[in-house]
C-alpha cells in the first residue's frame, strides 16, 4: 500500500471514529443494572448502579482505552468538575474494558482520586449498546464515548454519544443539574 493510500485509509478510519454515534439506549429507558470490579484513588472497588442510585442520579460515562489522549483528558475534566457534580447531588463513574491493574494507576493518575472507573464486561457493553465498531463492523475491543445520566428511578435522563471527549461533562453536568433542580 501506498503511504497516500495509507494517510488516506487512516483518514477514513479517523472519520468515522469520531463521528458522532447514536446510542441504542434511549432517554427513558430503564438502565440496565450491573455490579463491576474497578478503581478509586488507586483502591480495589466495586460498583454497583442500584446502590448508587439510591444516593442520587450516576453519570455512567464509557471512554474507549485508559491513557489515550482522548480518555486521558476526558477524565481530568470529569475530576475538575467532580465537586460541581457532588454538588448537583451525582455519582460519576468511568466505565471501560481495561482490566482493574490498569484502572487503579488510571484513578489515581488521571481521575485525580476524585472519582471510580470500573471494567466493563462484554455483556454489559453490549447491554449499553456501547461496543466501538470498526468500518467493516466488527468489534474493536474497545467502548464507544457515550455518557449517561441516569435518574434515581433508574431511568436514563440524558445521552451523548460522540467520540469527542469535550462535550461530555458539560452536557452531562447540565442534565444532573437540571434534575436537581426539578425538572427533570
């Protein structure tokens, strides 16, 4: 292959990567209940949504690999904002298929101890329809970017899914706000 047929299939891959993606669960939508193994501040952890929920809405947001620039700068922003989501009365949690190894380093180095990031299995990436796809459509390995707000009642609130790390705490932060405030 060419080296302008190479730029120029990874050009096309690039696109299509960060394109915004629809997610398969919809506003209203039960979200799906799971337990998973992960992080915080570099501690073992495990998660579970139910219990979560009771406490308030969880912003459940999936990032494709730990310590990609995308993830990387994504979850600095989440932890910047983590005050202003305990504030809004929120759990955030990061969910991607790292092994929990990884996800300890990455709580502490890149969540800045400020919030969990836990492994998400097949099933539950399937289940929150979140499996990054190649152009052929084949599985990548990795999560789609998409973010949820997920209401007390276990009802998902808000989605956005987009490959582009920076809407995704503004928008979610806004949601939970909006719920806090009772209007949603």
């Amino acid at each position: 292959m060419t080296k302008l047929a190479l730029t120029a299939v990874t050009a096309a891959f690039a696109l299509i990567l960060s394109a915004p993606a629809s997610a398969e669960l919809p506003t209203g939508a039960r979200a799906p209940d799971f337990a998973a193994p992960g992080a915080l501040a570099g501690k073992p952890f495990s998660f579970k949504l139910h219990q979560a929920l009771k406490k308030g809405p969880v912003v459940l947001y999936f990032y494709p690999k730990a310590f990609t620039q995308g993830c990387t700068l994504e979850a600095h922003a989440f932890a910047e904002a983590s005050a202003d989501f305990r504030a809004a009365g929120a759990t955030v949690i990061g969910m991607s298929n790292d092994d929990v190894a990884t996800l300890q380093k990455f709580s502490t180095e890149a969540c800045r101890d400020k919030f969990a990031v836990a492994s998400a299995s097949a099933n539950l990436i399937k289940a929150y329809d979140v499996d990054l796809k190649k152009p052929d459509g084949t599985s990548t390995g990795l999560t789609k970017r998409t973010s949820y707000v997920i209401g007390r009642n276990g009802r998902i609130v808000m989605v956005h899914s987009d490959m582009d790390y920076r809407d995704h705490v503004r928008l979610t932060l806004a949601a939970v706000r909006k719920l806090k405030g009772g209007k949603g």
